[in-house]
C-alpha cells in the first residue's frame, strides 16, 4: 500500500476511524493488512511489537542504500519518521483491535461477517421512516435503528440483502432472479411482492408478514433439519421465527386487506346481507381476505344473517359482527380462523 506523504496517512486514517472509508479504500486496507507477517507476533506483548515495528521501518530505510544510511538524518527527516512510525503503530492497533471486534461480534446472526464487509450498508440513524431504491429498482423502508447491506450491483441469477431490525420490502418483480433477505437465522425468498420483516427483542424472535405477493421463509440452509423449517405465505398471512426455540409460527397479519384480483377472474365483493344464512357468507369472506375460516359446530351454517359488513375495512370487524349477531365467536389458529357456538337449527 503506496502512502505519498504522511498527512495522506493521517487523513487516511481519520476516514477509517471514523468509517468514512468508500468500499474500495476498505478493501485496499484489508490488502494492506493482509499482507503483513502475523505469524511472528502471535503472543508478543506491546514492547515487543513495538520494536518489530521499528526494525521494519528501519529495513525499509535501508533496503534503499547502505551508504546513504550511515549518513546521519536532517532533523526534519528524523521527525517524520518519528511521527510516521508512530503513525503506523496507532493504525495497526486500531485496524487490527476492529478487525477482532468485527469477526468476534455477528453483525447479523447466522451471516459471516466476511459476507458484509464488502457490501454497501444504510443504517436509519434518525427517528423517521427512511424509503431508497435498491439496484434493481425493489423498494425499501427503514424503521428508525434498521440497517441493510447491499451490494452495488446485484447477481445474474440472484438478489440478496441482508438486515437487522425492521424493514418493508416492495420488490421488483424479476422471475429469473430471485430476491432473498438473511435476517437472524432466517432467509426470506420472493419473486415480486411486498412484506415487512420486524424483529422483537423482548420475545426474541422475528416476523416476516406478507402484504402482496408469495414469499417462502425458511431458517438459514446449515440449521434446516427438515421440512417444517420452511413454510410459503400468501397475503395476509405472517410467519414468527422463535430464536431460542428455533421454531416457525406462521398467523393471520393484524390487519387483513381484501386480496388484489385479477381483472380476469375479479368479482365484486359484496358483503350488505339480507336474511342470508352463514354458509353463504364464509365462502365470501375466505376469498375476499385469503384466511381459511372453519367452524366448529356445523349447526353455525344454518343461522340467517342480516348486516352490512361494508362499512368495515378490517376482517376481524366484519368477524365480531357476525358472531354478535348468533352469539358465536372466533379465534386465531396459527394461520386460519376458527368459528365457534351453539349454531342455530333449521326448524327454528
């Protein structure tokens, strides 16, 4: 690593200090430090490095001509070679003590940190919402404390980013080249489509819930055992990976929207009933929203039904005046609901 002049150095490592450096000058300093002899200073204390330091500035010294060495140094010159030597110490310490610190400490578990150190990274360091565009045109939304690595241009064949805390994906849609997200121990594939990851710290797990699209989610190849390690979401459904208990839990989102159709098989949902019978009514409600409901007690079929569930933008409203209205009531099993009360019989 060719160093013009000792300001440049210092400026140098002013920048890396303070991890201004661009992607290039990082990989220019593992370089750098890279090629340096550790093997013989393995173990050596402070003293002893300090002096293998000087004896090889010194063989750099003398490596030019001999003669020249013998002859004493201008002051200035015996100066800059002070402050270059002292220089360089600060810079091994500091590059060497990051670089522990950086491979002794997962950025983002279940990823090298090798794999991130030659990415791009933005961190939201403010108390807003941040959105930026990816290389390939996707779309992202950082929570405040989220970070994404990226790279500067994404593969032929594949996309994939890394992350910790919470984000919102909209993804471009490109078949040929799939888009992966690493985040804690679980890697989420899609196509095209728009899902947000969240982490919990207190509950130690993380989410990955769907708004549009198919996405599957699996825990990361090395810690995949078999096949319940892996599950596909459509819209409305979430997935929570339990970190401890390394189990996948998939549910309904919080808040349900009606599914996007195609034009081709679209139908006008129309949830205003008239003395309409529940049997009727479900059907409706599992297309519209994607959720599988099931009943509990096949008498709940028979029960007539006037209300109009337009005015409610949420499923789990349009849920609740339902069963008010036959004293039933519902619950969340994993990703389905589940209906329950005494029905209503047909010669009543």
């Amino acid at each position: 690593m060719m160093i013009k002049n000792l300001q440049a150095f210092l400026r140098l490592l002013d920048r890396y200090q303070k991890k201004r450096m661009n992607p290039e000058e990082n990989k220019l300093m593992d370089m750098w430090y890279d090629s340096i002899d550790h093997t013989e200073n393995q173990g050596l204390d402070e003293e002893k490095t300090s002096k293998l330091m000087w004896a090889a500035i010194n063989e750099g010294m003398d490596s030019g001509n001999a003669r020249e060495v013998m002859m004493p140094l201008p002051f200035w010159k015996r100066n800059f070679y002070l402050r270059l030597a002292a220089a360089c110490l600060l810079f091994v310490a500091v590059f060497a003590g990051y670089r522990y610190a950086l491979n002794s400490t997962t950025v983002i578990a279940g990823v090298e940190n090798e794999i991130l150190e030659n990415l791009n990274h933005f961190t939201n360091k403010t108390a807003n919402r941040k959105t930026f565009r990816l290389p390939d045109g996707s779309q992202v939304t950082l929570e405040p404390g989220a970070r994404l690595f990226f790279p500067r241009s994404f593969e032929a064949n594949e996309r994939r980013v890394y992350l910790t805390g919470d984000v919102f994906f909209d993804i471009a849609r490109d078949t040929s080249r799939p888009f992966y997200v690493h985040a804690n121990n679980i890697v989420t594939k899609v196509l095209g489509t728009s899902f947000t990851i969240k982490e919990n710290k207190n509950k130690n797990s993380i989410e990955v819930a769907v708004l549009t699209g198919v996405v599957e989610v699996q825990q990361r190849e090395e810690k995949q055992s078999s096949a319940e390690k892996k599950v596909v979401l459509t819209q409305n459904k979430k997935v929570t990976f339990y970190k401890q208990e390394e189990k996948l839990v998939t549910g309904i989102v919080e808040q349900p929207k009606i599914i996007s159709i195609e034009k081709a098989d679209a139908i006008r949902f129309n949830f205003n009933y008239l003395e309409k019978p529940l049997a009727e009514i479900l059907p409706v409600l599992e297309k519209a929203y994607g959720v599988k409901i099931n009943i509990s007690n096949s008498k709940l079929r028979n029960c007539i039904i006037t209300a109009d569930l337009s005015q409610e933008s949420t499923l789990f409203t349009q849920l609740e005046i339902l069963c008010e209205s036959i004293d039933a009531k519902y619950q969340l099993v994993n990703d389905s609901v589940m209906l329950s009360g005494k029905g209503c019989d047909l010669s009543k």
